[in-house]
C-alpha cells in the first residue's frame, strides 16, 4: 500500500516454527495512524497472492468419535 515506508524496506522471513505450521514474519514501516487499515490491506494481498498461485491454507482438523456407554 501506499503508506509504507519507501525509506525503510519491509522484511518478510520465516518467524517460527509451529506445531504444524511455519509462522511467516511481515515487518514494514506505517505512519500509527494508519497501522490497522495497513495490516488488513497486506493481509487480503498476501492472502490473494497465495489463492492465485493455487497454494491452500490447511486448517487444523479433529476427529471426534463418540462413545456411549449403557449402565
């Protein structure tokens, strides 16, 4: 977006390592005032940029089962 800081390149790099997932780190610079709008806006980017290239987010699933037991 336009509010990033021309002067100070943003820094993107793998922030940790999760349970079953890679953390992607995204580090830019914004003027406080527009810190939220900017965050929104590079996340719809990002996510619109992984859907083009076909690369899915997985989300966690869990299989409940149910068991009843009759005194």
């Amino acid at each position: 977006t336009k509010e990033v800081s021309k002067e100070h390149k943003p820094v993107v790099g793998i922030a940790k390592f999760g349970e079953s997932a890679i953390e992607i780190g995204l580090r830019y610079w914004v003027p406080t005032k527009s810190y939220f709008k900017t965050q929104y806006e590079v996340n719809l980017a990002l996510y619109s940029a992984l859907h083009v290239n076909d690369i899915t987010i997985p989300y966690p699933q869990r299989e409940v089962h149910i068991v009843s037991s009759h005194s």
